[in-house]
C-alpha cells in the first residue's frame, strides 16, 4: 500500500512522523513523508521518499510566529494573530497536499495536515489522524489549548475540546471550504465543522506518547490509539566524544532545560530564570 504522511511544523514534529514511517516500511508498505523543503535529507537518509509542502518552517520560529506566542495571553490578540497567520500560508499549502497525495492509498495527517482528512474523501481512501498530544473529546482532562487554571469537573472537560474544535475550525473554515469546492470538487463541510460527521467520529486517531504519562480515557473509543511514543531508530555505532564524557563526569549530574523550537523574545532573561530555579 502507497501511504503518504502529511507532516507539518518544525524538527520535533516531523521527526516522529519519519520514525512511524520507517515501521510502516518495515511492515512492506510504501511511505512518503509529505513535508517541509528543509527536512529532505532526514526522510531520504532514513529510506523513505519524500514529497515537498507548504511554508518554510522558518515561519514557524520567526517574526510572525513569536507575535503569536507573545499574544497567548489576550484571547482576542491570539485569534487575531491566528488569522494573519493561517491566510498568509493556507492556499499554497493545501495545494501542495493535494499534490502530494495523487497516487495514494491510505493518508496518515498531523493535525496541522488536516488537509489529508478532505482529500481522502476526495480519493475515496483511508485517512488517519496521528497526534503528538490528546485532542479527541473527553471527560477525563480538559483540551490542550484550554486555560489550565480551572479545574471545573468533567462537563467543563467536554466543553473545553469542543469550544477549541470550533476556535480552530473558524479559523481556516472560509479558505477550507472554498478549497474543498474549487480544487476537490466536494461539498463544504457545514458551518459546525466535520467533529459531528460519522466518517469524523470513526476515523482511527494515533496518538504517540505513553499511556503511563497519559492513560488513555475510558470515554474514547476502540479506533483511538495511544501507541507509545515513535522514536527513530539508534545508531548502535554512536560514541560520545571524549569532552562530553568529561563534562558528565566532572560533577553531579546535569539537568537540562529545553524549549524545543518555541520563540521567545527575552532569551537572556529567560535563561537567566532557569538558573536562579
């Protein structure tokens, strides 16, 4: 079977993505990685093909990217730096999905490759909804994205995933559903978004992380699958250079701190921060 992969962000999210590919390699099945220009090299060297999308992910930890970070915490400055966001790289990417899906036989997305859930209904094939973290609806913990100062009980939960289904729809509704009409030639999806469909309900989630971290909840469905994290594999021949077998060896045992590829303005200040703690 033919399945591409639509993955979209930065160096920790494609990277699992590459490694889910591999195993599905392994299994006989062929697997391109549909992602960024810049990440071309660690789809071939790992002997997968590779298909080019969207932005460059540069965007991601730029100018525009850190002013939506900054803005998290006025709601409405949030939304508005969303929009500017999405309509600055939305066209050309879907395009490129689209482009980069011709020929497959089952399509695997991250959640920012929704795009893969409209062209499988377009191509009449499997789609596959893989996430780094839970988004599907539950009573147990409350949506990702949701303010973490409340702790209201288990309507609260439900309500929070379903109001950031709906934040995240309107945001690319309008240019979704033009695309869906003008380049897919399907229907729009209704104003509420495609969360209520059946083929929505039922579509397989693969979630890659730890059931000991995050037990899966008991109100999610048999084809919501928390999988363990994907990892590539190790290079058995590795060997740390001597000066950092000095390093771990001159005092206590480090600790480190990472960000992955957030922005922020204040670096200094906030390396300054992690030492004092």
């Amino acid at each position: 079977m033919r399945i591409v992969i639509l993955a979209i962000g930065t160096l920790g999210d494609i990277q699992p993505y590459v490694a889910l590919g591999i195993g599905l390699k392994k299994t006989g099945h062929s697997v391109y990685i549909a992602t960024h220009e810049s990440f071309n090299k660690l789809v071939i060297e790992h002997g997968l093909e590779f298909a080019a999308i969207g932005y460059p992910p540069e965007l991601m930890t730029g100018g525009d990217m850190l002013k939506l970070v900054e803005a998290g915490g006025n709601f409405v400055s949030w939304m508005h730096q969303l929009f500017s966001l999405a309509d600055s790289i939305l066209e050309n990417l879907l395009n490129d999905c689209w482009q980069a899906c011709q020929g497959a036989e089952a399509i695997i997305y991250s959640p920012f490759g929704w795009a893969g859930y409209h062209i499988a209904q377009r191509l009449n094939i499997p789609s596959y909804t893989a996430s780094l973290q839970p988004m599907s609806r539950t009573r147990y913990f409350p949506a990702v994205w949701s303010p973490t100062w409340f702790r209201l009980g288990s309507y609260y939960n439900l309500m929070t995933h379903i109001a950031i289904e709906q934040i995240f729809w309107h945001v690319f509704r309008k240019t979704a559903n033009q695309w869906r009409q003008q380049i897919l030639d399907l229907p729009p999806v209704p104003f509420g978004g495609p969360f209520g469909k059946p083929e929505w309900k039922r579509q397989p989630f693969l979630y890659s992380y730890s059931p000991s971290v995050i037990p899966k909840p008991r109100d999610w469905p048999e084809w919501l699958h928390v999988t363990g994290y994907w990892f590539l594999p190790q290079d058995i021949d590795w060997r740390p250079p001597q000066e950092l077998i000095d390093f771990l060896n001159s005092g206590p045992p480090p600790v480190y701190v990472g960000f992955g590829s957030v922005p922020m303005r204040n670096q200094e200040k906030t390396t300054q921060l992690v030492i004092k703690s």
